[in-house]
C-alpha cells in the first residue's frame, strides 16, 4: 500500500510534465527562439538520460560526445549521400554509435568506472582529430557540410512540428529505460553496480550486462546527436567538443544521478536558467552562477534535485516534533 502511495504521486507528476510538454507550443505561440530552445532540451534530454543510464551498470564516461558525434556523422551522411530521410537515418547512425561502443566496452569493460570514463574521453579528443585530418575530404574538416532538416522549412509551423518528433523520441526513450530499469536486466545492473564481486558470487556474469548498458547508452547517444545535427541543418567537428560531453553530466548530477527522473529535471532546470540569464544579458556570468549552483547542489543536495521534496518533507517533520 505505501509503495502504491509513492508511485501514485510520481505517476501524476510525470503526467503533468507530459500535458505541460504537449501545450507549451500554443503557450509561446511562434516564438523561433523558445521553440529552439524546446526542442535542443528534449534532444539533450535524451542524451543526458543515455549518459545516465549507463552509469546504472557502475560505468562512467567523460567523452560521450564521441557517440554523439558519430551518430550524427552518420545519420547525416546516409542523408546526404544516400538520400535517404533523416528520421530513417537517426537509426543508422544510432546503430553506428552502438557497434563503436560495444568495441570500446569488450576492450575497456573490465576498468573500474572512472578508467574507462577516461578512456572514452581520449577517444573523444582522437575521433575529432581523425575527422578534422584524414576523415577531412569525406567529411569537410572543419567546415563540415549542410544536412537536411528533419521536417523541411517549407512547411508552414516546420519548428512545431519538429518539436512533437523529438517531444515523441524523448518519451519512447524514457518509456524504453523505465520498463528495462525495473526488469530482471535492471536489478542486474543494480546488482553490480552496488558490488560487482557480490554480482558474480550471485551468478551474475557483469561482461554481456555492460556491454549491454555500454551500448544502449551509445545507440541513444547516435540519435541524439542526429537529431541535433538534423534541427541545425549543419555538421561540424564541434559536436565532438569536450563541453558537449560534460553537459550530460551537469544536468544528470543537478537533477540527480542514477535516477530516471534526474537527467529530466536536471536539463530542464539547467537550459531554462542558462538561456534566462543569456536573455537578461549575463552572457559571461552565467558560466558562474551555474558552477555555483552545481557546487551547491553538490553539498547540500548530493542526490540532486529529485531529492529536494524528501528533504523538505524530512525537515518539516523535524520543525513538527
């Protein structure tokens, strides 16, 4: 009965960010520039929730950028040279990301959590390198190349549009984690990711379960790099940036890491703050505020702001006694 009582509310909630999600088109009318900023929030949503999932199975990553780049490497590719429709593209390119991941995991899946994040922060860095010199005459160099938009802007309301596409790949992805999250392939991740010794004393084989989570988690990345890619219309070597593959997990850790709700709340806090404070002129002194924020979130609220309501609850019942 008590845990029919935690759900309900949570339940109702998500449900109120879903209806929320659904009418804020009509709420800013044709507003290009909140529209853009909607939909680069339901894409990194999508890829802070991949960079969470992943550390579910006790793995970290400092360099997920390079899944996201290689996605949208190749989903724009297939696009251009293919001719083929960017939404059928997304899945190449998620694939791609995956088949990468899975050859960094059964090399680096035996490294405790923070080697193998640094490993994947060196492939970052080498992939940009190798697209930027060898890979230049396929891929541009630094100048990269123009890419299809994922609804054309010929279309009347092409922004509203594109934002109820990402709006639908974003809730399939939270969908996707929650039901594997509370499958038996999620209490095995939870198993070792809390003690992968006791995991194996279990019967629990850790390889094929984070291998599995590695490539999950790169495969979401690809799409979520796609999309980017497809929304802006142009590719660059900077989608491999080293900000890029730090901002997942800002928003995992603002909001609260290793929950499904976490990357959620952390994107949406995070990118409505840091484009407020772009829109009231604090163009340097956001980068401030936001690392303020971060450390304080840190300190006082180490299981982010998920957490906040049970701590509030926890201090009102202490003020009551």
């Amino acid at each position: 009965m008590r845990l029919a009582q935690v759900r309900t509310p949570r339940n109702l909630l998500a449900a109120v960010i879903l209806a929320l999600a659904l009418i804020v088109p009509f709420l800013v009318g044709q507003n290009l520039y909140l529209l853009t900023v909607l939909v680069l929030m339901l894409i990194f949503i999508i890829y802070s929730s991949a960079w969470n999932f992943l550390t579910f199975s006790g793995q970290g990553s400092l360099g997920h950028a390079a899944f996201l780049g290689l996605g949208g490497y190749a989903a724009s590719l297939a696009a251009v040279r293919l001719g083929l429709p960017p939404l059928l593209t997304l899945v190449l390119g998620g694939l791609f990301s995956a088949f990468i991941g899975i050859l960094i995991g059964i090399t680096c899946v035996r490294l405790r959590e923070w080697f193998l994040a640094m490993v994947t922060f060196g492939f970052a860095v080498i992939i940009q390198t190798l697209v930027v010199s060898q890979l230049a005459p396929v891929t541009g160099g630094w100048d990269g190349f123009a890419v299809p938009k994922i609804v054309p802007t010929s279309i009347p309301g092409y922004l509203v549009l594109e934002y109820y596409v990402v709006l639908l790949l974003a809730v399939l992805v939270l969908v996707l984690f929650y039901f594997l999250l509370r499958s038996r392939i999620g209490l095995a991740l939870a198993a070792i990711r809390e003690n992968e010794t006791e995991a194996r004393a279990a019967g629990i084989n850790p390889v094929p379960f984070k291998l599995f989570a590695f490539g999950l988690s790169a495969f979401v990345s690809g799409i979520a790099g796609g999309l980017e890619i497809f929304h802006f219309g142009y590719i660059t070597p900077e989608i491999f940036g080293i900000d890029l593959s730090f901002w997942p997990i800002i928003y995992s850790i603002t909001g609260g890491l290793g929950t499904l709700a976490g990357p959620v709340i952390g994107t949406i806090v995070v990118t409505l703050l840091w484009d407020g404070l772009n829109v009231l002129g604090l163009t340097y002194g956001r980068f401030i505020i936001i690392g303020i924020l971060l450390v304080l979130i840190i300190i006082f609220l180490p299981r982010g702001l998920v957490s906040l309501p049970g701590e509030i609850e926890k201090r009102w019942k202490r003020k009551g006694e």
